[in-house]
C-alpha cells in the first residue's frame, strides 16, 4: 500500500486566542495518529507549533521539502493567518488541504475564540491570487466522518499527484504499424507533466529473456507460480518462456527505474520467442507494475493513475472496449487477449491462447462483477483530459481472453464521447470507486476531467463532505 507524507501546519492569527489554537493544533496533530497518517509538524519551528510569522515561511518549507512532504494540511485553529499560508503553499507546490474544526458557541460574554470558518473565507481567496490550487475540506468536528473520510481521499489524491509527476514508463519497441491510435507526443509529454519514457529495442529485451533462461532460477521460481495460481494449458517450452520474459521485463523497468510499462506484444515478438506476452503482463500486473499493450503510453499513464487512486489496495485492468451487450441496452464488452491481473478473475484463471492469434501464452478468464471505475488519459493537439466515470458488472456471454461485460448509465454517451475523443478503445478499469479522487487530482497535474456519467455536481457535492 502507498504510504503518503504530509507537511503539517496548523496556522492561527493573533487577534484570535493563542491558547484555543493550540488547544486544536494538538487536537487534530492526536486524530492524525489516530488515523494512521504520516505527518510532518512543525513544532520545533515555533513553541506553538503553529504557523502565523512570515519568517518561518522558508524555515518550514526547508524542513517539509527535506522530509519529502507529498502534500501539505493547513487546518485552521482559530482565523488563521491567510497570506502566510498562501506563500508556504506556493513554495512548495505540493497539493494543499484547508480545513478548520466548527467553531463552539459565544460565550456568555459574547466572545468567540477561533471563528475558524471566517478564516478558510479569506484562505480560500488568497490562494486563489497565488494562483495555488487547493482543497476544501468542509468545516466539521475532528470526530465527523466527513473529516475521516476527507483525510483519506486527500492522501490518495496525492499519492495520485506524486506517481503521476513521478512516472516514467519502459516502452518496449514502438507501436505496431497498424495501430496509429496509441501515437503520443513523447516531447509534450515531458514537457507539460514530467512523464518520461524508456524506449528499448525488441532485441535488447529477447537478450534478456535469454540471460533470465540461462540463469534459470528466477524463471523457474516463476513457473512454479503458475501451476499453482492457473490452470496451465500451453506447452512446458511456452510456460518457460512466458516466465523469462516476465523475469525480463522486471529487470528491465528496475534497470531503467520505471513504474509502468507499454510493450508492443504483437506480431515482432511471436517471432522472436514463439508467444503472446499477456501470461507476463498478466504477472506483473498483479506485483504493480502495470503493463499495457500495442505500445499505448497513454494507457500506461491511465493504468498507474488509478492504482494509485486507489491507494495500491487492488490491481487495474487494461482493457479494450469492444462490442455492445446483445440484450442490455446499456451493456458492454471490456476484453483484452489476457493480460488481466489473477486477483481480478472470478475464479482460478487459465493461461492458454488468445482469440484472435495462433500463438500460446495468454490468461483466459471472466474479471470479478461488482461495482468498477472505469478511465482513459489521452490527448491530441495538445489537449489533455481524463475520460472517468462508474460502470457495475453484469452477466452475459463467455468470450475468450480476460473479459467482464459493464453497464454504464447511458453507453450511447459514453460511445460518443469514444468516437469524437480524444479517446480510442482503450481503457483501465479497477474494482473501487476512484471517480472523486481522480477528479480532484487533474487540478493540480493540469488535466481536464472528463465525467461520462455527467454528474460533476453530485461528485463535487462528496468532496465537500455532503
């Protein structure tokens, strides 16, 4: 599971009560551990451990940047004091979270001692003129769900920010010819997001195959793996060579300190080693390290956005859209040769052949029902956007290959929106509701979100706490 760290910095203003800001700092510093949250405070910085003197800007950026914050937490204690925490937000320009506790009733005197919402008014604008985007967190008690369930979808919004400015893909040979759909603009994709690829040649990965057969052990670790996860249906040879090439690629993204992978899996490779790569991509798929095919690098941004969405809790799917459900209207196919993930499957899968090649080496089996999110990262003249949205498993025919058929709240939209674009047929689907999280994290990596289900305002409405 992903493990997030954020900078700590609970700020209040001075014509508020000192006392009760610090009452709520070590409050809310006491509901984080309670929580499991990673932070980093600031407590050696000031004897408060709060955040209100434009002189402890620099000071607490050093030590957050030092510590490796993936994001920072402004909870406001009292009023909060808005410009400083506008200048710490952008010099580290990380994804930032304002929220401040509900404030206590005047006392008999008429007195308030924090007027904590007032304070996210002013925050809110500042940032905004800073030009820093941020999340509200509602204004709620520590003990509310809604300051739970907020926590938990900003850490998995920066884990999304972090993998998403940290990705770096082993493209293995270019595109097949025929697929002119999965072209990307390698140059565009470093210059506006920091995605760097690693292209190698087909040879240079046969060689490793190679090498990973002579030393043996590691493959043969790997055949053991099989016969005991599927039910195996190829020759010994192939078997053999699904596990060296799946022991290959791994030192090959480890070599190049890569976090996903695109590889051209057909027709170079048949005849190279005599299999469909799908029985490795389906393996590595479940180790994390999402492998996509016919060298989509957009499919393999879209693959680690949403593991990362989902906190690395369960594996994404790679997947192509391809025909209509005969009976429901709303239905429709998601299938691939057989790179999905083993822990996806229904039942115990079967590593054999593919539909529509000869050779042997891909995973066959039905993905798990339930209810799935389902996204495309894809682009054109220099247009970016995240196609996201929800679907539900549904019964209907067996077909070969790894396959679930969905059904999506109205696919007429959802087909138009496949044909028009930026999309193609590609897609990545994951057992969890991620929609929210993926939504709120394009503001800060500069991508437009893209609802196909048209309920922006119901998603909006979850992210502040209704």
């Amino acid at each position: 599971m992903a493990t997030i760290k954020l900078g700590f910095a609970p700020t209040r203003r001075s014509i508020f009560s000192a006392p009760d800001a610090i009452k709520y700092r070590n409050l809310t510093a006491g509901r984080l551990e309670e929580l499991g949250v990673s932070f980093v405070d600031i407590t050696d910085i000031n004897e408060e451990g709060l955040l209100y003197d434009d002189r402890h800007v620099k000071i607490i950026a050093e030590k957050f940047r030092a510590e490796g914050i993936d994001g920072l937490f402004l909870p406001h204690c009292n009023f909060g004091t808005e410009y400083v925490c506008a200048r710490l937000a952008k010099e580290l320009g990380v994804p930032v979270l304002i929220w401040g506790p509900r404030d206590e009733r005047p006392d008999e005197n008429g007195i308030r001692l924090r007027d904590s919402q007032c304070g996210l008014f002013a925050t809110g604008k500042v940032l905004r003129r800073f030009k820093v985007p941020f999340t509200y967190m509602t204004n709620c008690r520590l003990t509310d769900p809604e300051f739970e369930r907020g926590i938990r979808d900003f850490l998995a919004v920066c884990n999304v920010v972090k993998v998403f400015k940290n990705t770096r893909i082993l493209q293995i040979a270019p595109r097949p010819f025929d697929f002119w759909t999965t072209m990307c603009n390698e140059g565009e994709l470093l210059e506006r997001f920091n995605i760097q690829l690693s292209p190698i040649p087909m040879p240079e990965l046969t060689s490793e195959i190679r090498q990973m057969k002579e030393e043996r052990t590691e493959v043969e670790k790997i055949v053991k793996g099989c016969k005991e996860s599927m039910n195996i249906k190829i020759s010994e040879e192939a078997l053999l060579n699904v596990a060296a090439l799946k022991a290959a690629m791994k030192n090959l993204a480890v070599k190049y300190g890569c976090n996903a992978i695109a590889i051209q899996c057909w027709n170079a490779l048949q005849g190279e080693i005599g299999i469909m790569p799908c029985g490795a991509n389906s393996l590595l798929n479940e180790e994390g390290i999402p492998v996509v095919c016919e060298t989509d690098i957009h499919g393999a941004i879209t693959a680690v956005m949403a593991e990362a969405a989902g906190m690395d809790e369960c594996r994404g799917f790679f997947a192509d859209w391809t025909v209509r459900h005969p009976d429901n209207e709303n239905g429709e196919l998601l299938q691939h040769c057989g790179p999905w993930p083993i822990s996806v499957a229904k039942e115990k899968p079967t590593l054999g052949y593919p539909l529509a090649f000869h050779h042997p080496g891909a995973v066959e089996a039905e993905a798990k029902h339930g209810e799935m999110t389902l996204c495309r990262f894809d682009g054109d003249n220099g247009e970016y956007s995240l196609l996201l949205g929800k679907a539900k498993g549904i019964n209907g025919p067996y077909t070969k290959g790894t396959y679930v058929w969905v059904e999506v709240a109205n696919l007429k939209k959802l087909e138009a929106k496949l044909v028009e674009g930026p999309y193609i047929h590609h897609c990545v689907g994951i057992h969890k509701d991620i929609v929210p999280v993926l939504y709120e994290a394009c503001k800060y990596i500069g991508v437009k979100p893209d609802l196909y289900d048209d309920n922006e305002e119901e998603i909006r409405a979850y992210l502040r706490g209704e």
